[in-house]
C-alpha cells in the first residue's frame, strides 16, 4: 500500500472551465494594477501623490469586489459571507479579516479573532433559516434564593443537519479551526453531539512555485477510518485555501477508497478566488463557506493579500528537523484552549491512540 498521494498543480487546472480562466486572468490584471499603487505608496513622496493612489487602489477593490461577487452569483457553491449575508453584518467581516491580516496582530488575538471567524461561518451555513424550527434549552442558573432557579432559551432546530457530521483536519494549521467548527456543533446539538475526527497529515511542496505545486498526502501519518467517512456529512475547517489543492487530494483519495460522503463543506477565513474555484470544480456535492475572497495568488501559491501563514499564527512554527507530532501541539496550545475544547480533544486521543482513553 502506498504511504503517500501526490497531487500536482496541473491536475487541478484541468478542472476549471474557459470562463473560470478568463475571470481569473482579468483578475490579475486588476490586481496588477493596484499593486503598481501598492509601490507608489510604499515609496513616500508628497501626500497628494499617496491620496490619488490610495483612491485607485479603493477603485481596484472595488471593481474586484465586483467582479468576485458576479462569479459568486454564476457558482453558487461558493458561498462568499459578504455576499450572502444582510448588508448589517458585513462590517463585522470586514473588522474581523482586518484584525487577521494585521502583523501588529500577535499570536493570542490571532486565535480570539480566528475563533470569531469561525462563529459567523458556522452560522451563515447552518442557522438564520426561515424553515428552521426551534429547540428549547433549559438551563440550571447559580441563583438558588428562593428556590432553584432556572431559565430558558431557544435555539434552531438544526439537529438534521449537523448529527451526522465528521470532522476532518487537514494538519496542521487546521486543528485548531477544526476544535472551533466541533465546539460550535456540539453548543447547537440537542443532544451534545460531538463530532468524530478524521485526521490528515498534508502538505504542499514549497520548494516548487503555484503552476507545478504538489500537494503530498502522508498516509503513514494520518490518522482515520474509512468506515466512519463512509455517508456522512464530511466537514473540512482550513483558514485558508490557495489553491484547493490540499482539499482536493484528501477528497479524492477518500473517494478513490469508496468513501461515498453525503455532503463535503469547506470553511475558511480567507480563500482565493483560484482555489475556491478549483474545489467547487474538481468535487462533486461540495460547497465553500468564506469569511473573506481574495483576488489573486502569487507564484509560490501563496494569497495576496492574504494574512501570512495562518498554521505558524495559530500554532507557532516548527523547525524542519523536528516537527511536532498533534500530542505535542496540542499541549502547546496550553490549558486555556484545551479547557475549553476538553470534548473534542477527548476525540482526538481516541483516534489517534486507537483507544478510549
């Protein structure tokens, strides 16, 4: 049995269509000609010069924006928030995305704003829908004068929805986001349900540049079940995706294994407008849910404006010689993180130690 699957960059590309193409080569153009302001800016000079340069660059994003949502109305599986949502809320993305992409913005604050993020995806996918019922919480308070009290709350109704759920982690900057997307469903679950995890070691060659990027499958160490993947609703939580690239691999080597899913849902903070594109082509039954699309990628495959690497923000960087194993990173996140996430964890022991522990 092979212990790694590659995929290459032009396996990808053969899924998009003459259209998708086009829309993303006039993207680049655009994107071109704001970053010909990005230089005039950076270089200083009179503050008139900087005005009428900032003012095309708002113009640039603008016309994107534009562009990007008029994809999003052809692809309805890209489900971009800013454009799926009530205009009231659009000013929360844009502060949280704000905060994200910061490099002011250090590692704690990192993880409360990607926290953030994720509550508001899980919501644009899952509540707020007319046809939703409702469930009731009642809840034990700490008032006990004069009697005990108790209150009560109600919820949607999104039990069908989400208690066939796997989550599945793409390692090693989506573990974290992953912990958020299980907490959330476990909060909204009538009966607490805590998703099972499906966990796999992926990377992408980054000796190589976006038009011949591979993308390695680590079989050796990946931890998962094929029988438990097999008609369930697979959820895939990454706070970003470039490419697609590393989506695309896990998804078809699961299919390639039998693996018949009954849903494929794919979070992310912020996406590119290629990879979101890629991913809704190259998988069947598949949507993308994006707090933030970005324009463009640059030739190492990395998004622009993009916020840097979100795995090293949120988990800190590994050395090439030694890299933690998921134990180890998880008890780096510390007791904090771990306290609050103590039932997903729990499930994560339980497959990667192949024991209830």
């Amino acid at each position: 049995m092979e212990s790694k699957i590659i995929l290459k960059a032009e396996d990808l590309d053969g899924y998009l269509t003459e259209q998708d193409q086009k829309y993303l080569a006039d993207m680049d153009k655009l994107y071109e000609e704001a970053m010909t302001s990005f230089k005039l800016i950076s270089s200083g000079g009179f503050s008139s010069t900087r005005a009428a340069e900032e003012k095309k660059i708002i113009d640039a994003y603008n016309e994107m924006g534009h562009l990007m949502q008029t994809i999003c109305q052809e692809v309805p599986a890209l489900q971009v928030y800013s454009f799926c949502t009530e205009q009231e809320s659009h000013a929360e993305a844009s502060r949280v995305i704000a905060k994200l992409r910061d490099v002011r913005t250090d590692h704690q604050e990192f993880v409360y704003y990607s926290q953030r993020a994720y509550e508001m995806l899980f919501k644009q996918a899952y509540t707020g829908h007319p046809s939703d019922k409702k469930n009731y919480l009642i809840v034990k308070t700490p008032v006990t004068v004069p009697v005990q009290n108790y209150s009560v709350h109600k919820i949607p109704d999104i039990d069908h929805k989400i208690e066939n759920s796997v989550m599945c982690v793409m390692l090693r900057g989506a573990l974290l986001p992953s912990m958020i997307m299980s907490k959330e469903i476990e909060e909204y679950s009538s009966h607490g349900y805590v998703t099972p995890f499906a966990l796999f070691k992926i990377k992408r060659n980054d000796h190589r540049h976006e038009n011949d990027m591979e993308y390695i499958l680590d079989l050796k160490n990946s931890f998962f079940n094929l029988d438990d993947l097999n008609g369930k609703d697979l959820i895939f939580a990454d706070p970003m995706n470039a490419t697609g690239g590393s989506l695309v691999t896990v998804v078809k080597y699961l299919l390639d294994q039998g693996v018949k899913p009954k849903s494929i849902k794919f979070f992310n903070v912020i996406a590119a407008l290629k990879g979101g594109l890629r991913v809704v082509r190259a998988l069947e039954n598949c949507t993308v849910y994006t707090l933030w699309m970005d324009p463009v990628l640059n030739s190492s495959a990395y998004i622009m404006p993009g916020l840097g690497d979100a795995g090293d923000r949120l988990n800190g960087k590994d050395t090439e010689e030694t890299p933690r194993n998921i134990i180890q990173l998880i008890a780096d996140y510390g007791s904090n993180i771990t306290g609050l996430y103590r039932s997903q964890l729990r499930k994560i022991e339980q497959t990667v130690l192949g024991r209830y522990v």
